[in-house]
C-alpha cells in the first residue's frame, strides 16, 4: 500500500514516515499545498493520503476539496484541529476519516 503523507513539520513528518515503513507501507511525503495533486496524479497512484490542514502555501481543506474532484482516493486527515466544527467540516468534505495529533503511528496503521 502508497501512502502519501502531507505533512509540513519535520518533527511530525519524520517518525511518522519511518514508523509507516517500518509497518510495511511504501511512503511518499510532501510538505506543501501545492504538490499534492500532481503526487495524488502521478504514475504508480496512490493508496491513501494522510493529510495535514495546516500547511504554509494553503489549507488543508482547500487540499481536500481538489482532491475530491479529481480522486476518490481514501483521505485520513491528520491534524491537530480537533474542535468537532473541524472534525464535521472535514468528513462533509470528504474526508474518510479524521485522526487529531498527537496520534501514534500504530493508530494510523490500523486506519
């Protein structure tokens, strides 16, 4: 399984992407807005995104939004807005599932 991890602070973006290697999961990281949908596009797929909402070129769920329109690709937002306005506004928009940091890496497996 791809995962594509969105996720902007290396200090989160780091175990989470080697803990996801070590369960067995091939990884692919950015840490922008606006190189999301060319790695949702590009040749191989990908299998599920883990997305951030706060990165530093745009909002997460303008991220969302874009995916949706061109992929039904599983989406687990992974954020640390974890307000229930946040957690419904995200699952309308799409989102498969919601997960609020801190998180471990075992629950995102089991995801």
């Amino acid at each position: 399984m791809r995962i594509l991890v969105v996720e902007d602070d290396p200090a989160v973006s780091q175990p989470l992407v080697e803990g996801l290697i070590r369960n067995g999961f091939e990884v692919e990281h950015v840490g922008y807005a606006s190189q999301v949908m060319p790695a949702v596009m590009a040749n191989g797929g990908i299998d599920v995104v883990l997305l951030d909402l706060g990165l530093p070129d745009g909002d997460g769920l303008d991220v969302l939004r874009e995916i949706r329109r061109a992929s039904d690709v599983p989406v687990i937002i992974a954020t640390a807005r974890g307000d229930e306005t946040d957690r419904i506004v995200g699952l309308e928009l799409g989102a498969d599932d919601y997960v609020v940091k801190p998180f471990s890496v075992r629950e995102l497996a089991a995801r």
